[in-house]
C-alpha cells in the first residue's frame, strides 16, 4: 500500500519543485475513507452562538448563490447568525412577517433598516427599497441581497478575515476584492498560508500570492497554493466510475500498479490502478470539505496576529 501511495504522490506532484508538494508526506497516516470526524472541523463561532441564544439554525442561499445561516427563534423570530454575534440583530431575533420580499428580509435580520422606495415599486413582489447598516452606508436592498452586503457586512473592507466573518460561506470573493481577486490572495493571508500549509516562511511571497485562491466556508477564510497543478478551483472528484481516459490507458497497461494523475485527473478522491486492462478504484486517500472541494490542499488561515 505504502509503495502504490508513493508513487501515485510522485506522479501528482511531478513537473514543479518549488510547489515542495502541499499535499501530506508519505509516512503520515492515510485518511480513512470518509469524511473528517465532527471533532475535527473547526467550529463556526456564529453558529454556536445561535444555539446558546437559543435559536435552530437553517441555511439559506442569498441573491448571488452564496449560502448564510439563518438563527430562527420561537415565534419565527430570525436573525442572520453573524448579525446575532456581532449584535446587530437582537437576542431573540426580529419579527419577519410584513418584509414582502427575501431582499428586505434579507436587510432586517442582518442589521440593517429597510425603507421602501415607493415610486420605484410596481407591486408588492417587485417591491424596491434601501437598506442602510448601522455603520451609516445604504444599499439598494436587492443590490445588498445579491452579495453587495457581503462588503458591507464585514468590519473592515479590506480584511479577508472581516469579509468572511461577514459573508459566511462564498466559494468566490467578491465587492472590492472583485473579480481578480483570484488566483491571487490578499498580503494579509500569505505569512498564514505559509505557515498552514508547511510552505518555507522564506518561498517568495509575491509568487505564493500570485499562484492562490482563497475563499470563505463557515465565516473562515481558506486558501490553497496551486503549486504543482493542485485541483484548487475544482470540487472533489468522488465518482468511482472510471472515465475514458482511464480504460484507454489500462488497454495500454493492463495491469499497472498506479494510473497516473495526468489521467486520472488530479481532483479525484481515489487511487487508480488497471486490473487485466480494466480502471478500478482503490483506496480514498482524500477528504472531501463541506463545500465540495479537497480538504487536503485547502487549509484553514489565521489573522496575521495569530500566527506568530
């Protein structure tokens, strides 16, 4: 066994040396084949606090695709579950009967103040407004609800921590990091990408930075260095159905040990070996994080101050 993992290590993290190859060293224990225990994850501070209020939580998706959690108390009093942390929405929640629409309910539970804008509203579901935040900006509410507030929820615009804190959960920052935020992540995530992933603390840093992508899960900010053509922007293969490439390959090789990740294509959660020119599956030697990504290249980054 520890022969196939070396050499199906080998052929992932050949063609680049400086990448030092983040996934795990051969001599570590391979993880089991399912997902990581409970005890394992890192908690989510916001979700926690709901049910200490005394809240359930249910998630939800906003405007654009990005899920948040929802705290809802008795009466059907809600709270967006960061809003709760921070203060923002009162222990108890907010009353949410009378907002029409899920923007201007979206507005309230997060914090903010809704005002209808009537002389642009045609009807009670096409129904327009603003939402202003207690730090005195205003929003179009559905700009707000569509990711705009994902910013605006944050303490600090350019904090990759405070945006996350805010928004929850976003495979792809967005707002001021804008769209060329990645590959690429903040200065403020590298010296903790380094140090999380085992990276030399003196690897060029413009280099890392240039060669990343970061992302929020659970209020928490994640980021993976690409380094030797690791799968970062690609969800977790977990299909134990070989593709064409594969059986093409074992025609080739009957009964090769190891398919190679050139073939197997590096997001797969799997070994891959030919038995009498048929692909099979063997062992998972990857897990699989909440939002469907490879939790073995995506590592979990702390504020610049609690690395050091």
């Amino acid at each position: 066994m520890l022969q196939k993992m070396l050499r199906w290590i080998y052929f992932l993290c050949s063609g680049i040396l400086l990448a030092a190859c983040v996934t795990n060293i051969p001599g570590e224990t391979v993880p089991a084949p399912t997902t990581a225990p409970a005890n394992a994850q890192i908690a989510n501070p916001a979700s926690e606090n709901c049910v200490q209020q005394g809240g359930a939580l249910t998630l939800e998706t906003d405007g654009s695709g990005a899920q948040y959690g929802v705290c809802v108390f008795e009466d059907n009093r809600q709270c967006e579950e960061w809003a709760l942390l921070r203060g923002d929405c009162p222990v108890g929640g907010l009353r949410v009967t009378g907002y029409n629409t899920p923007a201007a309910r979206y507005c309230a539970i997060t914090g903010g103040a809704y005002a209808v804008d009537v002389n642009s509203t045609t009807s009670a579901d096409k129904e327009q407004g603003t939402c202003t935040l207690a730090d005195g900006q205003s929003y179009d509410v559905w700009a707000y609800y569509n990711g705009a507030g994902a910013q605006a929820s944050a303490n600090s615009p350019q904090d990759p921590f405070a945006y996350c804190a805010g928004v929850g959960t976003i495979d792809e920052p967005v707002g001021d990091f804008g769209a060329t935020s990645n590959p690429g992540v903040p200065e403020a995530l590298v010296a903790g990408l380094k140090k999380a992933s085992g990276i030399s603390a003196d690897a060029p840093s413009e280099m890392l930075a240039q060669n990343s992508y970061w992302r929020c899960m659970d209020g928490r900010v994640y980021a993976c260095f690409v380094g030797a053509n690791l799968p970062c922007t690609t969800k977790a293969d977990t299909s134990i159905t070989p593709t064409a490439a594969m059986n093409s390959f074992c025609t080739s090789q009957p009964n090769a040990d190891v398919i190679p990740a050139a073939v197997t294509g590096r997001a797969t959660v799997y070994t891959w070996s030919c038995a009498d020119g048929v692909a099979k599956a063997g062992e998972q030697v990857f897990d699989v994080d909440a939002q469907g990504y490879l939790a073995n290249i995506w590592y979990a980054i702390a504020p610049v101050a609690d690395n050091n």
